[in-house]
C-alpha cells in the first residue's frame, strides 16, 4: 500500500500522507522513498504536504522531511507543509524546524500563498 498520496491543484503538486502515525521504520523508509519520487513529479516547482490526519511523526520521519528540503531546494522546489496537528507542530517547534519549513494553516491558504511574492524575488 502506498504511504502517501499525490494529486495536481492548479500548479501545486499535493501530497497526503495514508497513516496518522509514521512510527515504523519500514514505513519511513516506505515514505521517504515517495516523497523523494514525487518531487519530480512537481513540474511547476510547487509541492505542498498536507499533514491532514497525522497525528504523530517519530525522529526519523522529521530527518526525511529535512533530506526531501534539502532535495526540493536543489531542484528549485518551493515546498510548503499544511495541516499539521498541534502535536507534530511541538516537534518542529522543539527542533526549530519550524523555522526551516514553510508551514502554513489550511490547504487553502497554503495554496494561496505560492503565489505572493517574497520581498527580494
């Protein structure tokens, strides 16, 4: 079974993850190996993460997310994350990955906010 799920909105490629908690390491595995594929699959450089429905992500998971940035941003990939739970949030929080991801609220306004433009580009 897949571990995440990819849809095109408009420009944005959108990942959705299939469990609401990414504690195996199989798993992780599993996931990162996807989110890793999708990135070219983003062919206008768009890729949000909804995290609708994960409820919990262990280390491993969050060094993925930090390899699929760092992927993203040698390809010229904005990647932006929406709707983490308060829980998730913490952990970025405590890591301050919060500072490294572009979080955003809903879907909605993650969507939105490709398009702004940033103060020096």
């Amino acid at each position: 079974m897949a571990a995440i799920t990819t849809q095109i909105n408009g420009e944005v490629l959108v990942v959705g993850f299939t469990d609401s908690k990414i504690l195996d390491s199989q798993r992780i595995e599993q996931v990162g190996k996807e989110l890793q594929d999708a990135v070219p699959q983003a062919i206008h450089k768009k890729l949000l993460l909804n995290f609708r429905g994960v409820s919990f992500m262990s280390s491993a998971m969050i060094t993925k997310l930090v390899m699929l940035n760092k992927g993203c941003k040698a390809k010229e990939v904005m990647l932006k994350f929406c709707e983490v739970s308060p829980n998730v949030h913490e952990v970025f929080k405590i890591t301050k990955l919060n500072k490294l991801f572009d979080i955003q609220g809903g879907e909605d306004k993650a969507m939105a906010s490709f398009d702004k433009k940033k103060w020096f580009g």
